[in-house]
C-alpha cells in the first residue's frame, strides 16, 4: 500500500507565474471610430495591469483625431447590422464621446502617451493645434518603433 505523503519529486510543481505585462507598444493607422474605440479599451485594459503603454497614432487614424472630426461616427461596415442599437449600447457602456472615451483611457493609468506621426503631420499639412489636445505631442515612426522593441508586446491597429 502506497503512503499518503508524497515525495518531493512526486508531488506536483507549482504553476509559472504569468509573465507581467509591463509595456504596451501599440500603433494605429485606420480611422474608423470602432478602431478608436478598441484602442482605447485596450489600453484601459493594460492600465489596468499597471502596465506603461505608448500609443503611435498615424495616417487615418492621426486623421482622426483631428477636433472637427473626432467625434463624427464612422464605424465600419462589419457594425452595419447592429448600428440601429449601436449608439444605446455605447451609451449603457458610458460611452459619450470619442474625445472623451480617450481621455478616459489615457487617464485611467499613471503611465499613458499617446504620440502623433510626425510623418503623417507633415505629408498631411496638419499642425498638432488642430488635433485633440490629448496628444502628448509628435514622435517619428522610426524612432518610435525602435524604442517598441522594448515593449512585451507591440500591436497594430
């Protein structure tokens, strides 16, 4: 008969610890509000991990963002069979605005940046001040992808 105690080698090994996310590198090129909107979950969702995340926002995304148009709602066709109801589920989601959904992303952690292309600036004509002031100003896409290498995970919208 078999004793009731285990051996060390016998007894079952204790699970790895999950690796921590600790930074989150992410970069945004399309501009439908869907894609904005799962941005900005996203990096609730890292904030959450206490985890530093660095936002690259460029092309029609950083286009986006612009004031005139940051809160116009273009979702993409794949929302087209729920938009009758889209708006009153983003409203029970405390939805508001775009604007307003983003500034509470970046604000939910203590380490949220989010950077404008400087190349999409300048092949666009477009200064920062007609950007949503949530910008902590421009980055150049190479450098910022440089320094993604360092991240735990670098993600493309």
């Amino acid at each position: 008969m078999r004793s009731a105690h285990m051996t060390r080698a016998e007894q079952p090994s204790p699970q790895a610890e999950p690796a921590r996310l600790a930074k989150l590198a992410i970069v945004v090129s399309r501009g439908t509000s869907n894609n904005l909107f799962q941005v900005a979950t996203l990096v609730r969702a890292a904030t959450a991990l206490e985890a530093t995340v660095e936002v690259l926002f460029r092309d029609a995304a950083l286009l986006k963002l612009e004031r005139v148009r940051i809160n116009e709602p273009q979702w993409s066709p794949t929302y087209a069979a729920v938009a009758s109801s889209l708006a009153e589920r983003m409203r029970a989601a405390d939805f508001t605005d775009m604007e307003t959904f983003l500034r509470d992303a970046k604000h939910h952690g203590d380490a949220v940046a989010l950077w404008a292309s400087s190349q999409t600036l300048r092949r666009e004509g477009v200064g920062l001040d007609q950007l949503i002031p949530l910008l902590d100003g421009e980055r150049d896409e190479n450098d910022f992808l440089a320094e993604a290498r360092t991240a735990d995970a670098l993600l493309t919208f």
